[in-house]
C-alpha cells in the first residue's frame, strides 16, 4: 500500500518551456502533498507543501510564479515549471501523506529528472 | 524540530546486520524519529518512524534509547540492495520532512 506515483519520471525540453510534473497518491487519499528538489550529490530540499483545495506553502527562496502547484484533488498534485531554464535542470521527488496526517509517514514518488536544454 | 547527527557513511558485510546511530540529543517530548533511505536515483522510500518504544517491520528495527536522546535502525541481513542513503528525522506530528545529508551505507559482498 501507500504507493506514490509520479510523471514523467525523466523530460528534456528547451529553454523558455514549461514543464508539469503530476504527482497522484494510487490507494490512499492525500490531504497533504510536499515537492522537493535535489541537485546533484546533495540532499532534498522541500520547496513547496499543498493542502488540497488551497494554496499552497513555499519555502524561502522559492519562487511561486515560477514553480506553480495545483493540488485539485485528494489524489493529484502538479508541479509546472514555467519558462524553464538549465539551472532549474534538477530531480523534482513529490511526496503524499494519507488523511490520517499527523505522525503518518510521508510516501515518495520515484522523482522526474527534468534536463533543460 | 529537532537536530540529528549521522555518520557520513558506513560499510556492512552482505548477510550482516547493518546498524545505523543517529544522535538527536535535542528531541523533544512530542517529536518522532523517522527513517527513510535513498537508493541512487530513486524518490525516498519510507522505513520506519516511532516515538519512544521499539519499532519493528518487515524491513527493519529501531531502537530508541530511554532517554530519546539517540537512536539506532537495524536492518537485521543487510543485501546489496539495501546499499542507499539513510536519513534520519526528527520531526512533530504533522510537521514537514527536512532532510539532512544521511549516511551512505555500502552493503559489501
């Protein structure tokens, strides 16, 4: 159970478009979705928490015009790069927390490799 | 929430027990400890979390001290496979994930 699942899993696209990452909880509803990003040889770093049918949270330095989230439904988010450029080329890792919330775990997607060219 | 302390890496022989510390000597009475690993290239896959008693599942142990002030996740035969980062959180209930630079374990064969 609690299986995440997360695409495309790799993208490459030019520089100046915009890219969407969906991210969809399969067996369990998800009050609460989180979007990371890690570069290469570093550890995760949260950029984003989304609550179903709210805005969501952006962590400092994160910019929300240029990393747009949308958590519809209590199974789907999706994160959209706009006018992507090569240094937001990083792994982007969604993750979902079942309704019970509290100390329940957060369950990861398999990442989306974004390359822009 | 809490900061925690790991080693940078580690080495464990295939078919071994793989035990991995982790100090979090500023927990606080409301705070979990949670363990989650990373294999190369792969999302963080969940392993285990817990409070203040022992924990075990199907995929490992962990040994919270009295005190709470560290903790230990024993992967009872270490495979291969279990080669990955693991990181160790402590965080409330209902708090957000923030992770550290974990531990490399390398299972040996």
């Amino acid at each position: 159970g609690a299986v995440v699942s997360q695409h495309p899993s790799w993208v490459i696209c030019k520089s100046g478009t915009s890219v969407k990452i969906e991210c969809r909880s399969l067996d369990f509803q998800a009050t609460t979705m989180f979007w990371y990003r890690q570069f290469p040889k570093q550890s995760l770093m949260l950029m984003a928490t989304s609550n179903e049918g709210s805005k969501a949270t952006y962590e400092q330095g994160v910019e929300k015009d240029k990393f747009l989230i949308n958590h519809a439904s209590l199974t789907l988010s999706t994160l959209t790069v706009t006018s992507a450029h090569p240094e937001d080329s990083s792994f982007y890792i969604c993750s979902a927390r079942s309704e019970g919330g509290g100390n329940q775990p957060q369950h990861f997607g398999d990442g989306t490799r974004l390359s822009i060219l | 929430d809490a900061k925690t302390t790991q080693p940078t890496s580690m080495d464990c022989a295939e078919g071994r027990a793989a035990n991995l510390p982790c100090n979090h000597s500023t927990i606080s009475g409301n705070e979990y400890v949670y363990w989650y690993r990373q294999i190369h290239s792969q999302g963080p896959q969940y392993i285990i979390h817990g409070l203040k008693n022992n924990e075990t599942n199907e995929m490992a142990s962990l040994i919270i001290t009295e005190d709470r002030k560290s903790s230990t996740l024993i992967l009872p035969h270490a495979t291969l496979r279990d080669t990955a980062v693991y990181y160790c959180i402590v965080k409330t209930s209902g708090s957000r994930l923030t992770f550290g630079e974990g531990t490399q374990l390398t299972v040996n064969p």
